[in-house]
C-alpha cells in the first residue's frame, strides 16, 4: 500500500512539473560588451551625492530641450574628452540608448586603452557605463530629475536640418 501512494504522489509530483509553465529567462543584454545602469540606481546615485560623471551623447537641441540634471553634453569625441574625469565613475546615455551613447562610450573605451598601452591592464576610466532606456526611459520616470522638464526627440521635425547635417559630419569622425 505505501509503494501505491508512494507512486502516486511522484506521477503527481512529476504531472505538476511537465506541466509547470518554464521560468522566464533572463533578458540577452542588447550590448554584451558593455556594462549598463538602470535609472533608478542612477538616481539612488544622484540623491546619495555619489561623485560620478554624467555624459548626454545626444545632439545640443536635445540637451537644451531637456537633460538629466548634472549631466554634461558631449555629442563628440572631441566634446567628450576635455570633460573627462579620471576615477570616476562615467554614465553614458543618449535618447534610448542605442546608437550613439554606446558609440560613444566605446570610443571612450578605445581611447582609454591606446592611451594606456604601456600600462596594460591599467585603465584611467575604469567605470563606463550605459543607462539603460537612455534620456527617454528616464525622463519618463524620473522627469524631476531633469532641467528644464521637457524632453525634445531627435527627429522633431523643427530640427531635421541641423540633425542632418550633424548626421553626415559625425559619421565621417567615427569610421
């Protein structure tokens, strides 16, 4: 009698878990390459008065029409690179995040590298990082964190003939 039951609660045990929905798999990182932030650790680090560098890689209408509050804009290598803090903590994003806050965050990277051949492991800025979401995941969320309050978008209509110009110029720079 007991191998019976025995038996019968390990079809149970065995139907419940053929049965059981799979577990949800971890998100594959759109960028495997690079470290990213979330922006509620972003704001625990801004209101925490934590020392770091906030970079906004997006075009100057962009930051002007609304940014996070401290950040800096650096839409070019050759705007990133007199900003530059080294030790600190350094917080790449752009409008999603996507194209140019990880182009330029590579770049950084690259450029960290070259200049520490000699010293290689060594790196003068250790800590890249990406926000993940970008200016748009965090203003929609965290819009008091940002000045002024507002949120331009890369291709507002009232801004195509700077963007594509910008577009054309910038590309040539990073190839």
């Amino acid at each position: 009698m007991n191998l019976k039951k025995s038996s019968y609660r390990q079809q149970k045990l065995e139907s419940y878990f053929l049965k059981a929905k799979p577990q949800k798999k971890e998100a594959v990182p759109l960028f495997p390459d690079i470290s990213t932030i979330s922006c509620e650790r972003l704001v625990n680090m801004i209101t925490s008065n934590s020392e770091f560098l906030l970079v906004d890689a997006r075009y100057d209408y962009e930051f002007q029409g609304g940014h996070i509050k401290n950040a800096v804009n650096a839409a070019t290598p050759e705007n990133l690179i007199p900003v530059l803090k080294a030790g600190v903590p350094i917080i790449i994003y752009c409008e999603y995040s996507i194209k140019r806050g990880p182009t330029l965050l590579r770049f950084l990277r690259n450029y960290d590298r070259k200049i520490n051949a000699e010293n290689y492991p060594m790196l003068t800025f250790p800590e890249l990082y990406l926000l993940e979401g970008g200016y748009s995941a965090f203003f929609k969320n965290f819009e008091e964190f940002c000045e002024p309050r507002n949120y331009i978008q890369e291709k507002h209509p009232a801004f195509k003939g700077i963007r594509s110009k910008r577009q054309k110029h910038s590309r040539r720079r990073f190839i």
